[in-house]
C-alpha cells in the first residue's frame, strides 16, 4: 500500500445528478420555446436572445472576478438568467435593452444577495421589472407573427381584453394560441413549446407538479369564475390560461428551486397564492399581465411559507 | 406475498451486488492470527479473562461481558494470545483488543459441544444460551441480542420480522445465506419467536433477490409470512422495515418494541440456530469481500478477528490498488486508513474500491431543490439543519427533530450541489 487510502465520512457513493446538470436540462428545455418565438417572430428576437444571455454570462463572470469568488459561469445559471429574461421580452427591443435587463437581474438580483443558491427573487424577473418601470414603452411594444400583414405593432391578447378591444381578438382560435400565432413575449407564445420543454423536465423529475399545476388550476378557476364578459362563472378560463406569460412563469419561473418553497405542503401554497394573484393583478390593476410581478411578491413570502410548513418527521407525535 | 405499503423517501444507488452474488459462501479460512477488540458491540466493553502469554482454545471465551448491555468475546482461532493492547478498530477508534497467533499444531476445527432441543428450554435458558455466546446484531448495528430479546415486561411482542432486504449496494452474504441455509435461518426465527411469544413472524427480503425468494419461499414454515420489498434504499433500516410489512410508525426517539415489533437479521437468525442446537459461539460470520479492486470477490464465512490484509491474501489479493476501503456497504459503512483492521461481529462487507468507483466530489452552494426532503427516510429537512448545524445554532436543529436522523446518508447521496450533508447531521448529532 504505497498511496495513503482515503477516509471520509459516507456515504462513499453518489448520485449523478449535480447542480450544473440540472441548470443545463433546464436550458435544453427552453430551447424549443425559443426556437418557436425565432420561427414565429423573425431572426431578430434571436439576437435578442443571444444578447441577454450573453451579456448575464459577462456579468455573471465579472462580478465573480470582482468578489473574488470561484469563476463557475459554466455552471448554467447565468445562461439560463439570460434566457428566462429574453423569453420575457417583446421580440422587437433594442439590442441595449437585454443587455440593461442582464445587468440588473445579475448584479441586483443575484449576486448582491451573496450569488446562486442566496438570492430572494427570481433574477430574470427582477430584472424584467426593472426593465418594465425603466422603458415601459419599449417593454409593451408588440409584434404580430411574422407572416401577419401588420407585423409591426400589436398588442398582446390580454392587453386587447384590457382595452376592450376584443373585436381585433376575432379571427384568433384555441389552436392560435396554443401554437403561439398570436403577439407576446419571445418566449411564453409557443404554449406547445414550453409544454414539450417543461415534459422533459417532468420526466427528469427535475420538477414537480406542485407549483405549475396549482398556479395554472387556480388562474384558470378564478378567470372563470369572476373574468367572464357576462357575468361570474361564464370566464374562458382556456384563453386566460395560454394568452399570457402564464404557462412560461408556471412551468419555468415560479419553479425556481432558489425562489420557491422547500416543501411540498409549501410549494402548493405558494403555487395556488401565485394563481390568486396573477389573477387580481389581471383583473384589477392597470396591467393587463400579472405574472411577473405575482411571483415576485410571492418569492417574498418563500422564506415564511418554509416556516410554517416545515414538515413533521416520521413518528412525530405531539410533545 | 408482495407489500403494498411504502416507507417515505428513499434513493436507488446501482446495486454492484452481481460481483458476488452468484458464488456460494466460501466456507471456514483460519487464519494464523487474529485481533480480537473488547469492543464489538453497542454497550459497555467486555472485560479480559484472559493474560498475555496464556494458551487459548477456539470457541472458549476469552473476554467476559460486564453488565447487561455488554457481550462476551471468545477466541476465534486456538493458541497463545501475545499481547493485550489498544488497535485501530473500524470504528475508526482504537479499543483494547486481544491478539492470538496460532503455534501451528491447534486443533482449529468445531466439534459440536452440546446438541440441544430449543424445545426443552426456557425462554431464560434460551436468552442465557444467547448472551454466552456472545450474540449481537449481525446487521451492523451490534446491539447484544440477548438485550432486544428481553424487552420490558409492559411492552408485549406480537411480531418478529427478519431482515434480509440487505439494501445495501454491493453487499450479498445474507442473501446468499437465505439461499444456502433457509431451513438453519428458520429454526433460528423459531428460538426468536419462543423466547419472545410473539405469534406472527414475517421475513422481509427486498424484490431484487430473486433466487433468495424462491429458496425462502420453500423452506417457509407455516407461521412465517415471506413479505417481498420494494428495493430502495434504505429498505433494511429498521423503522423503515417495519413501516414497509407493518405499516406501522415507530415514534420518534423510540423502538421497534413500541409498536410490537422486533426485527433481527437473518444472520444473527443463523448465529442463534447455531449457538442453541450446537453450542457454537459467535465466532465466525459470512462476509462479502468486494469492489473492483480485489481480483476475486467473494462471500466468505470468516473467523472474527482477521485482518484485512489477511483475507486479502487468502482470497488472491489485489487487481489494482484500492483507493477506498470500506468496512461495511458503500451508503453507511467506514471508511479504514489501515489493512489491519480485523473484521469484528457487525462487519457486514468489505468494500475495496478503486478511483472510479468513488467520484469524489466538490461541494457547492445548497439551490433549495428540496432533493433530500424528498429522499429523508425519516421525513427531515436535512437543508434546513445544515444551515442550523453551520451556525451552530444545535437547539433548533435539535427542535427540527436532527435527533431522528440515523445516518443512512440518503440525503448526501442524493444532492445535486455535493454538499456533505451526513457530516453535518452527525456533527449536530453529536452536538446536542
């Protein structure tokens, strides 16, 4: 025995599964929600993508520098930060506009909270709100498909609701919308996209149905009840669940393993709060979205949600 | 009969177990010298009757138990003892141990000293029986068998369970012993069930030991139930056994007696059939000697007190140099620094296990996947303790229940970020 042996505590063997695996199955699964919103919108939004991400990777890479911290860009946050941030954006904005959004969902929403694992909110969320508030005009400026004749401006399916502009919503089917033939963010109008994204997530077991099926029930329960154009109980929930960011922030943002609940007990709580209040921002506020901000408040209440569902061990009995 | 109910959480680790489990257990190596700790067992340590320099017989005790949480220990091989002193153990620590060489011309064999009927006996003649032979959990654990078999006279036993799930990645000597001496298993369950007077027995053997099934099946006795397991580690824990034939939850910060219950091992099953029906102590056990390393991997029955580097060469040495050598399955066994470590009575297995086969691994930062909550056999939230532990905050982990962990290392198994997550749970542990 000419090499010492090696002692340490078990277990001795190991899972595959590691942190950048999971980052990088979450991009792969991103990709077709992309690739959709590019097909959809024109190779523009691609250099909107490809600025966002590339900029967050920059970022990401300086401030670790700067903190003097181990350099691990590679491990797929920052890219998938960039990704989420774009997928959040009209298709037509100004190159800069990623690049400001990067920076802050980065610098402010990450790493001044002490980087990966520490932040309170979602990154990609924080900086699309600073994003919103910093240049609303760019941020609700809409493109129609590009093979509609009018490609320019639009506005989303929900913003028509909003404005009461339903007959220009005429035309547009179930299937419109399920495809993504409809205006909206690079990355949340392909619902059919995502789904095939979030299936293999699903199947990696990566994450669970907790969090996307109860924000997506409750939207679509409360839209139908109280959103109906002729009275309660007579809402689409179908179309306030695909015309929005709703499937992208259910199934990708609100599933955040940072910014949601440990629990399962938590994360239904959390899942069925973010339903209620996407729905009264919706319903009630001067915007016609409220994805975004739903969970941002909620990431807020994560570390209390923990609190009180912390779950009770095996053989727990009543002191 | 297949058992529906489920234990919670649990990980699936690759099994390792076909580098063995199709050789039968090699029978008796003696080796010319043994090492023999006073200290096998949970409880208090046995005491030396013996001085250097005395010549010993196998199979006679040599070292008496003190008190009644204590085992005695007897001579594994016959001849001189050379010296009593302090020897790494692997536990990791050292413990005095007693050292026998043999002088070449001893009569190393058994000869059967008393044949007896279980039936003529007492349940306190059987215990007795049980004690002297110096009889402990062959499981791991260690625990005097004689002590889980005289609960509190409040607590009454209606069932036995037998634990040959052996959950455990790359161990097979139980169940290569379920497939080579079911009948000698049995009886020993019945001494179990006399002493005990509990009416129902099950054997619990997870569903990736195919072949011990169909032996266990028919050799089955008809008080015995066979319950056949989903395999998950850690199937063979006991509460977590219980719950999966049972359905039945231990309280937190109690035993398997709360609820009724005794679970033993089918080795420490054998070791009670052999010790009753003819005379033999606790001196020998089938161990499984595996990993990449080793040229031959084998189950081998052994006499306690062997070195390592003694099995090692008896059984053909090494391929290529190990990297890691664990006394013990790759989950909750020890990791040793040296090869004269004997094998004592909880020695299950002896991993040897080159680079590859232990990935070491860096540790990053926790990302809240929530992972071990979901593996957490005993329903703990070992991220939240990790933090507690970190910060030395040992009240509110021990308010979070870090009391009911019992290191299966489920949760370290399974962490994406790497984070040593049993270290943690057992400094915390050890904290309060």
């Amino acid at each position: 025995m000419n090499n010492p042996l090696i002692v340490s505590v078990g277990p001795h063997v190991y899972a595959k599964v590691s942190t950048k695996r999971i980052m990088w199955a979450v991009n792969l699964a991103l990709i077709p929600a992309g690739a959709a919103g590019v097909f959809i919108f024109g190779v523009y939004s691609l250099y909107v993508i490809a600025a966002s991400v590339l900029s967050a990777v920059v970022i990401e890479w300086a401030i670790l520098a700067i903190r003097k911290k181990e350099i691990a860009v590679l491990d797929g946050s920052a890219i998938l930060t960039g990704l989420l941030l774009a997928y959040n954006l009209p298709p037509g904005v100004p190159l800069w506009l990623p690049v400001s959004g990067s920076f802050f969902a980065i610098a402010i929403g990450k790493q001044v909270f002490g980087g990966l694992g520490h932040n309170i909110f979602n990154p990609a969320l924080t900086g699309r709100a600073f994003l919103m508030v910093s240049w609303p005009v760019y941020m609700t400026t809409w493109q129609n498909p590009r093979w509609k004749v009018d490609a320019i401006t639009t506005a989303t399916p929900l913003a028509l609701l909003k404005h009461n502009q339903l007959d220009l919503l005429k035309g547009t089917t179930y299937m419109d919308l399920f495809l993504g033939n409809r205006g909206g963010c690079i990355g949340e109008v392909c619902v059919v996209a995502l789904l095939i994204g979030a299936a293999y997530l699903f199947w990696k077991k990566y994450i669970s149905w907790h969090i996307p099926l109860t924000y997506i029930a409750v939207v679509a329960f409360l839209s139908w009840a109280f959103n109906g154009l002729s009275g309660p109980f007579t809402g689409e929930a179908l179309f306030f669940v695909l015309s929005g960011g709703l499937v992208l922030g259910a199934l990708f943002m609100a599933t955040d393993y940072v910014t949601s609940p440990l629990s399962n007990k938590g994360k239904i709580i959390f899942g069925i709060s973010c339903g209620a209040l996407t729905f009264v921002i919706r319903k009630f506020s001067g915007y016609p979205e409220g994805v975004s901000y739903a969970i941002l408040i909620m990431n807020a209440f994560v570390p209390i949600i923990d609190k009180f569902t912390h779950p009770k061990w095996f053989g727990w009995r009543k002191a | 009969m297949n058992i529906s109910y489920k234990f919670y959480g649990g990980v699936h680790p690759s099994p390792h177990k076909n580098l063995t489990s199709d050789g039968a257990i090699k029978r008796v190596f003696v080796p010319k010298r043994v090492v023999l700790p006073l200290s096998q067992h949970t409880g208090s340590p046995a005491e030396s009757i013996v001085k250097t320099g005395d010549s010993v017989k196998a199979f006679f005790e040599i070292a008496k138990a003190t008190g009644f949480v204590s085992s005695p220990v007897h001579a594994s091989i016959s001849g001189k003892v050379t010296k009593i002193s302090d020897s790494p153990t692997p536990t990791s620590n050292r413990a005095l141990s007693i050292f026998i060489e043999s002088q070449g011309d001893e009569d190393q064999d058994f000869k059967v000293r008393q044949r007896r009927d279980p039936n003529g006996l007492s349940a306190e003649e059987l215990i007795s029986i049980i004690k002297d032979a110096g009889i402990v959990g062959l499981g791991g654990a260690a625990f005097p068998t004689h002590v889980k078999l005289s609960p509190p006279k409040n607590k009454s036993i209606d069932t036995v369970i037998l634990n040959g799930a052996e959950c455990e990645p790359y161990l097979t000597c139980d169940q290569r012993l379920m497939i080579e001496n079911p009948k000698e298993i049995f009886k020993g369950l019945e001494i179990i069930l006399k002493i005990l007077n509990a009416k129902d027995a099950y054997i619990a053997i997870e569903d990736n030991k195919q072949s011990a099934i169909y032996t266990i099946e028919k050799a089955l006795p008809k008080n015995v139930k066979l319950a056949v397991l989903r395999t998950k580690y850690p199937q063979g824990a006991e509460k977590q056994i219980i719950r999966s034939v049972l359905n039945r939850a231990v309280p937190a910060g109690g035993l398997p007696m709360d609820v009724g219950c005794v679970v033993q091992n089918v080795q420490t099953a054998y070791a009670i059939y052999e010790a009753v029906y003819s005379g033999k102590p606790l001196i020998e056990r089938a161990i499984t000697l595996t990993g990449s390393c080793l040229k031959e991997p084998v189950n081998i029955r052994v006499r306690i007190g062997t070195a390592l580097k003694d099995l090692v060469d008896f059984i053909g040495g090494f391929k290529k140099e190990p990297k890691k050598i664990i006394m013990g399955g790759p989950m909750m066994g020890l990791a040793q620094y040296t090869m004269d470590v004997p094998v004592v009575k909880g020695t299950s297995g002896v991993l040897f296990l080159s680079e590859e086969e232990i990935p070491r691994t860096r540790e990053s930062v926790c990302i809240r996947c929530g992972k071990c909550i979901e593996v957490c056999p005993m329903q703990l939230v070992p991220t939240t303790l990790m933090y507690r532990v970190k910060k030395e905050f040992f009240s509110e982990a021990q308010a979070l229940g870090i009391a009911g962990c019992f290191e299966c290392g489920a949760c370290a198994y399974e962490c994406p970020a790497k984070i040593p997550l049993l270290d943690y749970m057992k400094y915390g542990k050890a904290r309060i």
